[in-house]
C-alpha cells in the first residue's frame, strides 16, 4: 500500500488529498487559488475548468477552489471536480 494513501480517499490510488482548515469568510467570495506542485516543480499549465465559476481569474498559474467543497484537481490539464462536502 501507499505510504500516502488516506482511507478516505475514493478517487483511487494516483489522488492525493489535501485537508484545509481555514476561515470562508476570508476568501474572495468563498474562492481561493491552489498552487500544486510534485518533485518536478509546480504545474506548467493550468486551466480554469467548467466546475468552477468563480468571482475572479487568477493571474497566477493555479487552480481555483471553493471554500467549504471538495474539490479535485487534475495535474496539468483542464478536467476538474466540485462538490459539496456534506
């Protein structure tokens, strides 16, 4: 098994998560920007995908989340998910 496998995670053994606790009410709107990076740097190419629909367009190379959702990114390409976590 891998040494970086959460239970918790239902998207399979190639997602790996990450777990914010932060304040919604300081975010832009409920959105913030996620920067991902593995041990050949950060991503070279990211796209805002049709799951979000947020207030604002990040100028910097990253992906944009909601506050309060699961979201799951896909490292360099443009698919995406959202959704509630409840």
């Amino acid at each position: 098994m891998d040494e970086h496998y959460v239970a918790a995670n239902k998207f399979g053994p190639d997602y790996y998560m990450a777990r914010f606790t932060m304040d919604c009410s300081t975010t832009k709107d409920g959105y913030f920007d996620v920067l991902v990076f593995d041990r050949d740097g950060p991503e070279t190419y990211v796209e805002i995908g049709i799951c979000v629909d947020p207030p604002y367009r990040t100028k910097r190379l990253a992906h944009v989340a909601r506050c309060g959702h699961v979201n799951v990114f896909y490292h360099n390409r443009f698919r995406c998910m959202n959704y509630p976590l409840n």
